[in-house]
C-alpha cells in the first residue's frame, strides 16, 4: 500500500509521515530529501524555490519509485509538495488499487485564527533555516490546492477549526474502510 501526503508548506505533512510510521512500521520517503539530494549532488541546476518545475523534474522519479514498491508488495508512504493534481492518469487500475493519497489543506480562516501556532510547529520534525510565514502567501497556496484537489478528485482533510491531533487515526481507518 502506498499513501501519498501532499499538500502546501507547514500543513503538517511530515509530522503526519512521521506519527504514522510509529503506527504502522511503514517507511516513508520524504520528497524534500530526494529534492535536496538531487541538488546538492549536482544532477539538477534546479533550485529550492523552483517549485513547479520541481514537480515536473520529480514526479517521474517519485511514479516508478510507487511502481517499484507496489511491485514488491511494500508499504511505502509519500510525503511532499511535488505531487501533481492529476498523478492517477500515471497508474493502470492495478496501480491504483493499492495507492491512497491524501492533501492536507488549511482554511484560510484557519490561517489566520492560528498563525502563530502554525510557525510555532513549523520545525517539530524537521528544522527549517526560515520558519516565518507570509499568511497571505499561505492563504492562497492553500486556495490553490483545494481548488486543484476538487478538480481532480484529490482526497483532501480540510483543516478549519483546530488541527487534528488524531489525524494519523483518522487516515488508518479510512484506508481500512477504503480496502474493504
């Protein structure tokens, strides 16, 4: 089984990865890693900031890891920004049996009501050389994704009113529920 978790910057997809790997044993990958490594070893002159052309330059990369692993019948979840909208058209139905994914997505309510709370847990699993956000840059980005995940039929956790401290729970039962 494969869970995709994507979404904009500081939704909390890493804490997520990282809480349901302690749940389950699953390992997962995170796309910032491959996107680092990719650059510091020099096989890209992309950059840090250039996100969509990152999607473009990783998401091939990230689809045949997906394959590789279903392949192998291996657990695996994906965690980061470089998932396009539209990634199903990628899979044959036998693929997407065993793929899940899932966007995290803040209100823009939400956005404001919980700025502070949002850069205060900005570095709880990794550290970032600069946690402060922009709200309306945050606001839009997270516009951007709905909108994206409505019109490709994305699963997608609208975060609203507080952040979900069960969230890992909530994923596992719906995979269950789903592979039924």
């Amino acid at each position: 089984m494969i869970l995709l978790i994507s979404g904009t910057t500081h939704t909390g997809k890493t804490l997520l990865a990282q809480q349901l790997l302690e749940k389950t044993g699953w390992p997962y990958l995170s796309m910032d890693h491959l996107k680092m490594g990719l650059i510091r070893s020099g096989m890209t002159d992309l950059t840090p900031q250039d996100d969509d052309t990152l999607t473009d330059f990783l998401w091939p990369i990230l689809r045949e890891i997906i394959k590789t692993a279903i392949e192998n019948r291996q657990n695996l979840i994906l965690e980061g920004c470089y998932v396009p909208f539209d990634w199903r058209k990628e899979f044959t139905a036998d693929y997407l049996r065993d793929i899940h994914d899932l966007w995290l997505v803040m209100s823009s309510d939400y956005i404001r009501t919980h700025l502070r709370d949002i850069e205060a847990h900005g570095c709880d699993i990794e550290h970032r050389l600069e946690n402060h956000i922009d709200s309306d840059s945050l606001i839009q980005e997270n516009r951007k994704v709905l909108t994206g995940c409505k019109e490709n039929g994305c699963t997608y956790y609208l975060i609203d009113q507080a952040y979900p401290l069960d969230l890992a729970n909530q994923v596992l039962n719906q995979i269950r529920k789903e592979e039924r």
